[in-house]
C-alpha cells in the first residue's frame, strides 16, 4: 500500500517494548520548561483515540494512550465522559492497554480487547465489565489471542478476528530439527511492511451470552485467506446484518503471486444458519471495502475502480439489499472518501474527506447525491459517530494540537470541543502561527502550501526554514498532528515550516491525484520547485537556509532533489526510510501492485515506456554525482516496505562523493520510529542536523565547528 501511511499511527503500532534506562533528562512532563516544545514533551501528550457513543447517546467511551519514557513504552486506558464533555472519569489503571471497547447491554457494560499482564502465557482476549469500571471478567480463550471483534445487534453473537499458521517451518518438514527457524518459501507475499507472514488473521463467529464466548467457528477455516486485510485493516473491515443471522467480511481471496500484484477485495456476506458465502461485489476489480449497514439493511462500502491502484478515487457504493443494484452516490463528486458512517434516518452518510489541503466533514443526501460540508477550518476531522438527528461525535487535530474529541452539531458555525486531556501541556508551549500560500506552478496552476510560523514571528526578521515533502506519494498534506514528523515541534525550534500540497495529493481532484502515478520525476517535482522558490522570495525567509526532509516517498523525494541542487535551493537535505534505487525497490519491496502502477512496470519491460522513464529519469541513484550538499539519512533495519538497504547505499555514496553525511539506523524499527527512546533519540539527532546547517549560532553548529566536521 502507499509508501507513508498518513501521519496519525493506530493504537497498536505503539505496543512498545522496554529498552533500557533512559537519561536522567528523559522523563514525562505535565508543563513544557520555558514554554519549549521538547521531544519529551512531545511524548508526553496523552493519545485520544476510538469515541463510543452509549447507546442513549448520553456518554461517550474512549482511549486515552499516555507514553512512559522511561519504561520505554505506552499504556492504554478508558475513560468516560458525558455528551457534553463533563464529568470525564478514568475507568481502568492497568498494567496492559485496552482496546476495541464497546457499550453493550443497554449501555450497562462495556466489551473490549485486553491481555492479563498477570500471566506470563496470556494473550489478548475479549473482555467484558460493568460501565463503572468494576466486575472486569474475560470472556473468551482463543489459543492466538483475539485481535478485535465486532457483536451483533442482538448481542447474542460475536465475530473475532484471531490469526491461524500461515506457510512453512522447517520444523514442519524436518521434525528433528525443532529449533531451526527457517523459513520455507515458495511463493510472494512472505511478509508485509513490518512483518513476516507467519499467520494470517481470520473471523471466527461464535455464540455470546454477555459474559462467555463458545461455538467459535472459522469462517475461513482451511483457507490462507487473511480477512481483514493486512497491515491495516481491523474491525471497520466487518458488519453485521440488522437481523443477526449474516455478516458481511471484506477479503482478498488471493495468496502468493496473485495477491502481490492485485489489490482486487470484495465484500462476502456469510449466513450463519447455512454457512453460504455470497460474494456482494463480484466483477468489481479495485478495493471494495468498510462497509456500514444502516438498521433497515442498506448496505454503502468504499470501493475503488481500477485493480493494482490503491490510491484510486475512495467512491462511497449503496445497496439496498444484499445482491441489490450497487450505485455509485459520489459518481459527481472528485474527491476520495476516507470513512462513512450512516445518519440515523437513513437520508444521509456521514463522511471525512481530504479536502484542499484539509479533512473537513461531510454530508451526502442518499436520494440526490447532493454532498453538503458541515464541519471545517483549519483542522483535521478524524471519523463521525453519529448522535441523533443532527449531532455528530468526531475527533479534530491541526497542526497545532493532537487529537481531542468534539461534537459537530448540523447548522453550527463551529464545532464544540469534547475532551480537555492535552489542554493544560499545550496551554504551556509558547503558541505558533499558520497561513496559506498560494504558489503558481510551472503548467499555471495554483497549489496551496502551507507556512507554519514560529513563536513571535517577525516579518522583519528572516528565518531559517524546513521544507517538507509528504510521503505516500498520494496521502494527503492536510491539518495532521503527528508524533515523528510533527510540525509544531519544528516551528517551536525557530523554523518556518514550508508543506507544498504538489501534484499527487488527494483533495484537490483525481486528475491533480492521479498526476504523480508512473512520473515520480515529472510535474511534482517541478512543483516542488516553484514552492521552494516562490518562499526563498518571501522577506522573513532566509534563502540561504532552506533545509528538505522528507520520509518514505518524501525521502524518495529528498534524495531526488539533492541530484537537482545544482542552483543550491536547498543547504542541506535529511532522508527517512526513502528509496535511493528504484530498480532495487521494484524486486525488494513486497507490495507489487504499487510499483507495477507508480513506476510503470519491472525494469526489465524495455517495451514499457514509462516504466523505463521511471527508472531513467526518476531513479535517484542516477543523479548521485550532482550531490553538493549536507545529506543525513535515518531507517528502521525492520522496515520491509523499503528496504533499510536503500539508506545504507544512500549514505556510502554521499560518504564516497566526499559530501558532509550522517546515518542513524533503528534495529528494532520498521517504516516508522515508534519507541519512546527512539522516538526522542529521533527528534534529538533530527534537529542537531538541521541545527548544524541552518543555525550558524545554535549550540549543534559550535560544536560541529569545536570538532572540525
């Protein structure tokens, strides 16, 4: 899937595992010193995530994930809050997280996800207790543990997702050789972004009385089918029927070869009296995903048109019945849908979309098609539960701030905020500033590019400024808040932060989407160009001290901009997990859908014209020779999506060419950096870098200078 997954991580990417004592200096803080925004204050802000309306619609329940630096890991609670946002109260004070709560009996309890610390061989399971917080007993005993679930409206059943054995051992061959741990391979998709494909995970619907599961069936028993689909999808991927009797599940019915190149998923509605599967989008050939049931069994999904393109157009699909008529409601409408919730009269669903250059919430009319915005700003909405006739409950994010959560009323001017959990930490950082700037492109477009400012800013006064390049390279440059690349730390260190919404960005239409796919080295990078020089004319901005980072496509990004210095845009560059040969990139990374569609095909198709374009004019390697500036490069050894390999040929060519260089590689990290010390050991050698070039009179430059380097 895309090369940078947006910026917001789900709650199991930080399971994190101790790792040694941290420095004395490495502590969890409630108020930022001085009012600066330090990486440990950056890991101390508490991670909202997961509102559940009760089923009155009078509490809302919700995680809130809190890092623990010096124990080098987080912890997930529940908490509780009134409609309204008061009366917020911590439910659970566990060793472990909890995960996937859910109201259930009226509201009375609450079901979740959790692992009893107190045994050394438990795995998660289904839990359940009362909505005080007490009577805490586990429910089910699934041998792999459960991974989420999802019960039915009748609370008389339950799917759970938990994994079965996928491939070959060589213990399995040779018996007498147990502790051998070799993998037998046969064919592709052996392992994922941060994962070997060891198991697969599965749904397993079982019976439910409210306190025990029993009955559990496979559904995809005998299968290597994995459902949902990895790396990301959970419970969102599965829906039950109004009447409990089927539920839908989203698969790929592919394996090896066939699933590396195809990203063809359908929806399957399994009946659970006869154990017939039917599948609902047959003929389909793109993503066919997260589909919601309204209460009188319609059914709307998120589909995408073309097979191998996974940043294809998101269309929202309705069927009125299973194997009724599918109709495209956003056929009108040029953007991609993120995530749709129905509205409780069935007239509308409920969406979050990227939208010139944010993710506003909206609405669209079922019978007319017609999309009406009812929430924006310069902020990020992040799902939509819906609370009765014209209330909505979200979470919101910018720049500026994490995630907290609100409530959108329909006819409002703004939405009301929910949860106060980061209020008193942010309250303590000096504040930032933010504009847009609108840059004419080199074909005469317009591209909004965002300015992030630094504490008392001064117009008179010029800046230093870090230009960023988004990964993907089709994830959208909206209002994020993100825990590695996390803008307001940058603009807290005195930069001006520069973010270009260039060509292949969801939100500003398919054509400006679609523009980037088989020309990497095409109009993005002359985008980029313009923005770069369009800010170096801007008075505050100091043209000599204009730092490009980037991570995944954006280290890509990175890489092919320092070949193309030669007018000395930028003084020094930092790369995070980017790909430096694209040729390597073709055979090395697992996913083969995405560089068969972005760069055009393999690099031994001469016929193929713009797959030898890619690896012509758009391959980094290519261009290594102009290099002339600064360049450090940052991997996680664990990443599988790109190969830490391509950092490593990254740094031993700029170290060959005699240029300035640094490396810093993660052995226990994959595509992103999500270890508390890891994290700050991140920020800490991220902006002694940018410090060295770009800060002549920071404490990082004098030492450099002290040291000779």
């Amino acid at each position: 899937m895309k090369l940078f997954k947006p910026a917001i991580m789900m709650a199991s990417a930080m399971a994190m595992m101790a790792a040694g004592a941290p420095s004395a200096s490495s502590q969890n803080v409630t108020v930022a010193p001085g009012g600066k925004f330090t990486p440990e204050v950056l890991n101390s802000f508490g991670r909202v995530s997961d509102p559940q309306v009760s089923p009155d619609g009078k509490k809302i329940l919700y995680g809130v994930s809190r890092v623990d630096i010096a124990a080098n890991k987080s912890n997930r609670d529940l908490w509780v809050m009134d409609i309204d946002g008061k009366n917020a109260t911590q439910l659970t004070r566990t060793p472990s997280s909890e995960s996937n709560a859910v109201w259930i009996d009226g509201g009375k309890r609450i079901a979740f996800v959790y692992k009893d610390d107190n045994d050394d061989k438990a795995v998660p399971q289904l839990w359940v207790m009362n909505a005080d917080g007490t009577g805490r007993q586990c429910a089910s005993s699934m041998e792999k543990g459960v991974e989420g679930f999802v019960i039915s409206p009748d609370e008389k059943k339950v799917i759970m997702i938990s994994t079965v054995k996928y491939d070959t051992r060589a213990a399995d061959v040779y018996p007498d050789m147990p502790k051998s741990d070799a993998r037998i391979i046969d064919d592709m998709m052996y392992r994922h972004w941060n994962e070997w494909v060891e198991e697969v995970p599965q749904p397993w619907v079982g019976d439910f009385n409210g306190t025990q599961v029993s009955n559990l069936k496979n559904v995809l028993e005998g299968t290597k089918f994995e459902s949902p689909m990895r790396p990301w999808g959970g419970v969102e991927q599965l829906a039950w029927m109004p009447d409990s009797k089927s539920f839908i599940y989203v698969c790929r019915k592919k394996t090896g070869k066939d699933y590396a190149v195809s990203t063809n998923s359908d929806l399957y509605l399994y009946d659970l009296a006869t154990g017939a599967t039917t599948n609902l989008t047959q003929g389909m050939m793109g993503y066919d995903n997260n589909p919601v049931v309204s209460r009188s069994g319609k059914i709307a999904w998120l589909s995408m048109e073309h097979d191998g393109y996974e940043a294809d157009k998101n269309r929202i699909m309705l069927m009125d019945k299973p194997g009724g008529a599918r109709v495209d409601l956003t056929a009108n409408w040029d953007y991609t849908v993120d995530a749709i919730a129905w509205s409780p009269d069935e007239k509308y669903l409920y969406f979050t979309c990227p939208y010139q250059g944010t993710i506003p919430m909206f609405r669209i009319n079922v019978a007319t098609k017609k999309v009406e915005q009812i929430a924006g700003g310069w902020q990020d909405y992040s799902g939509t539960i819906p609370v009765g006739k014209d209330l909505i409950v979200t979470t919101v994010q910018s720049y500026s701030a994490p995630a907290e959560i609100y409530s959108v009323k329909i006819g409002a001017k703004a939405p009301k905020k929910l949860s106060a959990v980061n209020d008193e930490l942010l309250g303590s950082l000096e504040p930032i500033g933010c504009k847009q700037e609108w840059v004419t492109t080199t074909d005469g477009k317009k591209m909004l590019t965002w300015v992030v400012l630094p504490p008392g800013f001064d117009e008179s006064k010029k800046y230093p400024s870090i230009f960023f390049c988004e990964g993907g390279p089709q994830s959208p440059l909206s209002q994020f808040w993100s825990y590695r690349w996390n803008i307001r730390i940058m603009a807290n260190h005195g930069y001006v932060v520069i973010l270009p919404n260039r060509r292949g960005m969801p939100g500003w239409g398919t054509e400006w989407n679609a523009e980037i796919s088989g020309d990497y080295a095409g109009q993005n990078m002359q985008d980029y160009m313009a923005a770069a020089d369009h800010m170096k004319r801007q008075p505050y901005i100091d043209g000599d001290r204009m730092g490009c980072v980037g991570a995944s496509y954006g280290g890509y990004s990175v890489y092919w901009l320092a070949g193309h210095n030669t007018s000395n845009r930028f003084a020094c560059f930092l790369a995070h997990a980017g790909i430096f040969d694209l040729r390597a990139q073709y055979l090395e990374t697992e996913e083969m859908w995405f560089v068969n569609w972005d760069l055009g095909g393999a690099p031994w198709d001469k016929d193929n014209a713009t797959a030898m374009r890619s690896y012509r004019d758009a391959d980094p390697k290519n261009f290594v020779q102009n290099w002339n500036k600064p360049i450090m490069v940052t991997t996680g050894e664990n990443d599988f999506r790109i190969s830490y390999t391509q950092t490593m040929q990254a740094f031993n060519a700029a170290r060959l060419r005699g240029i300035p260089t640094h490396m810093v590689l993660y052995p226990s990290e994959c595509h992103w950096v999500t270890r508390p010390q890891n994290s700050i050991v991140w920020q800490r050698e991220y902006f002694k870098w940018l410090d060295r070039w770009l800060m002549p009179d920071s404490e990082a430059a004098k030492q450099a200078a002290a040291q000779g380097k």
